[in-house]
C-alpha cells in the first residue's frame, strides 16, 4: 500500500497521508514522498492549489519514533540525512509558488504540527489536537520550531513546547495558527473552498503574489518595500488574464 495518494481535481491536488494505522507518522518512505509530490505538483501545469491532508483517524501524529533506533551516532551519514530530508520538506512549503492547504483532525503533533504550519493556511477541526509532546518522550522538537516561533512569537510558542501539552483547534484558531475551525467532518471541504478559491486566480499572479509574501516576511521594512517595487513592476507585464 502507497504511504501517499494523490488526486486532482479542478486543478486542486489532494495529497493524502496513508499510513492510517500509524496515525501518518513520518517515517523516511512518507517525508520522502511527501517531497516529491510537492516537487511534482510545482512542475504539474495543471495544478494550481495544494490540499494536504491525513487519511484515517489523524493528519499526523509526528516522526515515526519506530525508526530511531536505527538512526544512532554510528550510523552518521543516515541521522545527517533524515535531518537533511525533513528540513528540506519543510522549506519546500514556503518555496513553491502554488498556496497549500493543510486540512488537519485528529492529531497534528509534534512534526505533524510542523507540516501543518508549513502549509499557506490550515482548516482545523475544533476537537483536534496540536501541539509538541517531544520532551514527554525525552527528545526534541527541534526543525518544527522555525516555524512556530515566526508564526506565534516567542513566549507562547515556548509555553507549547515546553509544557508539551496540546491545544484543540479551537485554542489554535485563538492563537492565530488556523485560518479555519469547523466540525472534523467538514474539514476537507472547508479546504476545497480555499483551495478551489486560490486555484481560480491567475497562476503567474498568485505564483508572484506568494513569492513576494515569503521573500518579504522576514525583511526589514526598506527591504520589504524593494521586494514589492519589484512585484509591482512585473506585474504590469502581467497583462490581463
């Protein structure tokens, strides 16, 4: 069985998690081939919006801790490499010029929480549960705080994975890391809506309109200003759709 499915329709691809019975833990086969599905959708004309979601009872329960043992200090080049791996995956979110909807129930911990706030906008059912346990388990969440930490600021993103308690999705839509609340039932087709939205626009148009959000958010203000001068003046070669 694929530990990833995909299908597209209305020029929205839905990229689905299926280790069910793992709660879409990411374990190497999965991170990977969440990777390559990204890669493959940017390069896919007829994709224009993301949806990632999990089937089963979670979005993602986090890494799969199964495979630690194998990745000790003795085997170097393969920890360097996992950590190569899910860094990359997480910066690819920001790097691709389609907007990705993460449509998340049930679990959404640790770097399942991660992936969910590396997609452009996160629908939550209202009972999820999203947070970081990894010091409960006596290891680190460590790649997922890049995110959390610009996303939330500090104190609170520390009060989350210090405490390493999680949030429903209600209190993760009161902190602001969730566009959407609904029932879990309703999920996926709350992120149809945005994903149908977005995919409407002009692709060139939406492509520059994220580029330019990402390149911008982490600038200074005079920098910030020159990366929209220059937004500005491609898009009036855009011309009209």
């Amino acid at each position: 069985m694929s530990v990833l499915l995909t299908e597209i329709e209305n020029n929205v691809l839905i990229i689905s998690l299926n280790r069910p019975e793992k709660h879409n833990a990411l374990n190497t086969a999965l991170t990977q081939a969440l990777l390559d599905a990204l890669k493959d959708a940017e390069r896919d004309p007829q994709v224009t919006a993301i949806i990632v979601h999990g089937n089963g009872k979670s979005f993602c329960a986090g890494a799969d801790t199964t495979e630690f043992s194998s990745l000790t200090p003795a085997a170097s080049d393969q920890v360097l490499d996992r950590a190569d791996l899910t860094t990359a995956l997480h910066l690819s979110f920001s790097k691709i010029a389609k907007p990705i909807i993460a449509a998340v129930h049930g679990n959404a911990l640790g770097g399942g929480a991660g992936l969910a706030l590396a997609c452009d906008l996160v629908v939550m059912a209202e009972d999820a549960r999203f947070g970081y346990p990894e010091l409960k388990h006596g290891i680190v969440a460590a790649v997922v705080l890049a995110n959390l930490v610009r996303q939330l600021g500090q104190k609170k993103a520390f009060e989350l994975v210090a405490m390493a308690e999680p949030v429903s999705g209600q209190r993760a839509f009161e902190l602001d890391l969730v566009n959407r609340v609904c029932p879990a039932a309703d999920v996926l087709g709350e992120a149809r809506i945005f994903a149908e939205k977005l995919a409407s626009w002009s692709p060139v148009a939406m492509a520059t309109t994220k580029r330019t959000f990402y390149r911008a958010a982490d600038l200074a203000l005079e920098e910030a200003l020159a990366v929209g001068r220059d937004a500005n003046v491609m898009m009036r070669g855009f011309g009209k759709p």
